[in-house]
C-alpha cells in the first residue's frame, strides 16, 4: 500500500474575540473544543446526515470510500452492518474512536495490518476479498458455527486437515496498553499517552515460566472501559497456545469466508471450533482455508 498523505480526522473553529490583534499573542497556546469528521447531508456512512462519525464501523466505511478512494459498492453491507450491531452493545455507551492522523500513513497498517492497526483496537477483522470489504467483530466465545467440515469435504484424494498450533514465541501474560494518546502535548503535559491499562494471566505465567510482556498503543481510544475491553479481549487470543488447521476444499465451499466459524469433524479435534482467518486460491478450483481455534 501506498502512503496516504497528511489528514485530519477532526476539524475545529477557533472564535478570537476582543480588542482586535492585540488579543492575539504569537507563541501562546490555543486551547479549542473539537469535532471529527462529520457524515455528508446523506448520511452516506452513519445513516444520519450530518452525524459525528465515530463508531468503528462507520469510520472503516468512511476511510476506506471518502478518504482511500474505494467505492461505496465495495463494502460489504450485512457483515459491517452486524459488527455496528455488535459495537453499539459491546459496552455502554459503545465503541467510539477518537484519533488524528498529523504524518504519513500506509492505510493498511492503520486499519488491519499491525498489531496496533484499528481493527485489533476494537477486536475486529478487516478483510479485502474478491472485490469486497468485510468487517468482524470477534466476541469472547465461539458463536455457532456457519459449516461443520470433514474429510468429505476437502479437495483431492489424499487431502487432509494439516492441524498445529500457534507458536511459544507469540505467548504474552503480562499485558500493558497505552490509550488517550496525548495529541496536544501542551506544556505542562508531555506525556506520549494520558492513561494506561494493566492485566495479567496467572495461569499462563505459570505454565510457560514466568511474566511474558506484551505492550500495545490503542491511539484511537479514549475511553476507559473500551480499553479495558479490548485488552481483555487480546489476553484471552494471548495468554495460552491455540490450535491451527489448514484444509483444501473445493470451490462449493466459496462461500465461506474469513471471519466465519467452523467446527470440524475429526477424530483427532471432534467438534472444535476455528475462526477463519485466511482464504487463499490455489489452481482454478481449490480454495485454502487457514482456521485459528476459538479460545475456551
């Protein structure tokens, strides 16, 4: 991806008022209240003309069309639909980001593409496939499964389920997140964050030898409870090994995509649920399906 050139995701009006230029001192700080970008009078992104444009949806949808280029027929409408659901419910009052871009991005890393991207700031999956965008929220428990998928079903005589596990080395107990990142850095605070949130698996610092850190910056953050969420939610992908499969099937199969629950059945992980995290093709007629398992 290419970089994507200096933006504000926020504009303001700052009012001067007094006795002309003399009210005005060069050098001083100007302190102003603020608002982000603003949905078109079609209410194109939010579904309300005019509205502030703030949940993780909403922005995604905003970025990837008004600011990156795409058009609005790219997006995939039922799944960023359900995940807004799902946002509105997650805690109260909801998701809301809140961040300014001041330099340079590359818009993949900023939305999905980084262990810091947007979409892990509100546990999510962000994917471009055959020409669509498709949006997840990831909940803390395996929703029911879309397909159960045995041997019958992958592609070739001698296909079969290639099972594993994520590695030692992506094991993290002791989890630090900083958020409200500090944008004005005004004199008498120049801390790079304003806030932080701490957890910690003991189970897991047990049973791999000790505290294994893991720090995060949720720059798009600024309330409390959301990062707390979300940092509970990367201790529970974190702290423990999970299953992998990898499985070839046929392009009946098409219509799963990533994102999407499956169990498998298997002598071996009977009934194990995996989240679908890639799809890639193989030949005209195979599909490659990479699964993780769903955390217990």
């Amino acid at each position: 991806s290419t970089p994507f050139p200096y933006t504000t995701l926020f504009r303001s009006t700052v009012l001067l008022t007094g006795n002309s230029s003399a009210d005005v001192v060069v050098g001083q700080s100007v302190t102003c209240d603020v608002d982000g970008s603003l949905d078109d009078g079609s209410g194109t992104y939010t579904g309300t003309p005019s509205a502030l444009i703030e949940r993780p949806d909403h922005f995604f949808k905003y970025f990837i069309v008004a600011k990156w280029g795409f058009p609005i027929a790219d997006i995939d409408m039922p799944s960023f639909n359900a995940a807004g659901v799902l946002y509105a419910a997650a805690i109260a009052g909801g998701y809301k980001f809140g961040f300014v871009t001041n330099e340079e991005i590359v818009p993949s890393d900023l939305l999905y593409n980084d262990r810091n991207s947007l979409a892990v700031q509100c546990r999510s999956t962000l994917k471009y496939r055959a020409g669509k965008w498709y949006l997840n929220y990831i909940p803390d428990s395996a929703p029911a499964a879309v397909k159960t998928i045995s041997s019958g079903d992958l592609a070739g005589e001698f296909a079969k389920f290639k099972f594993g596990s994520t590695s030692s080395l992506d094991i993290e107990n002791d989890f630090l997140a900083y958020y409200r990142k500090n944008y004005g850095k005004l004199n008498y605070d120049q801390a790079d964050y304003l806030s932080d949130k701490t957890d910690f698996d003991a189970t897991s610092q047990t049973k791999y030898g000790g505290v294994i850190p893991g720090k995060y910056y949720f720059d798009a953050i600024r309330d409390d409870n959301m990062a707390a969420h979300v940092l509970a939610f990367i201790k529970l992908q974190k702290a423990n090994k999970l299953k992998t499969v990898e499985f070839p099937a046929f392009w009946e199969h098409s219509g799963l995509k990533e994102g999407d629950t499956i169990d498998i059945s298997n002598p071996l992980y009977d009934g194990t649920k995996f989240f679908i995290e890639h799809i890639r093709h193989e030949g005209k007629a195979k599909l490659i399906f990479e699964g993780l398992e769903w955390p217990s």
